[in-house]
C-alpha cells in the first residue's frame, strides 16, 4: 500500500473516531431535564385555591356548587381574609354561593374552572355592590 493512502485511511478512520464520540456524547447529555421534571409523566394539578376577602363587617359562609352538588367551603371571618383549597381534577363550571351571618345571601355567575386555577373573590363592605352575585 502506498504511503499516501496509508496516510488518509488513517486519518479517514481518525476522523471517523472523533465524529462518533462526538454524537455519543450529544445523545447522551440530551437526555437532561430542566429542575428535574419529566414532561410526560409529571403529574398536573389538581386542586383549585380560591382566596376570599371579606369586606363586610359581618361573617360569611361559603359553598360552591359542581354539576348541582353542593358543598361547604369554609367561613370567612368580617373583615379578613382566607384561603380554600379544593380538589378539581377536570376542567367544569363552579358557583360560590355567599351567605352572610344574619344577612343576605348570593350565587355568583358560573365560572369555567381548570385545575390549578387561582379564584379570587372579594366581598364587598356594602354586601349589595358584591360584583358578579345575583
């Protein structure tokens, strides 16, 4: 074999070498996931919070409806604040129903609800001007 040829086949091979460790390499750190997460196999949400302001001097007891059922949420004190937590596994509709202590009471418009949605709700300090309540 002449030396010329003995030459680039070496280096025929040579750069062979380099180019596959260089794609072992790209397949091997492609594989890594951003703050550990897998895409497809990361569970979703499946609860909704819902924070209530009370603006009223008076306490509030809320419930919220789903498909017609409906369930207990908590009490919000007059003039404080809380927070709900509610399982929701698939998006749906949700009323809140606000009943005051010895007071008034209201159903909000139906909302369209995904889980991991954050609902806020505000009571206002003159019960009638509560948005959104019929």
């Amino acid at each position: 074999m002449p030396v010329l040829a003995s030459v680039t086949a070496r280096s025929l091979r040579t750069t062979l070498a380099i180019a596959v460790l260089l794609v072992t390499a790209g397949c091997a750190s492609s594989g890594r996931t951003v703050r550990g997460r897998q895409p497809f196999t990361d569970v979703r949400a499946s609860t909704v919070r819902v924070i209530v302001q009370n603006r009223n001097f008076s306490d509030a007891r809320l419930y919220y409806s789903r498909r017609g059922a409906r369930m207990a949420l908590g009490v919000v004190g007059g003039k404080s604040d809380a927070e709900f937590v509610i399982d929701w596994d698939f998006p749906d509709v949700m009323q809140i129903e606000i009943d005051l202590l010895a007071g008034p009471r209201c159903v909000t418009e139906e909302l369209p609800v995904d889980p991991g949605d954050i609902l806020e709700l505000q009571i206002a300090s003159v019960f009638t001007d509560t948005r959104g309540c019929r």
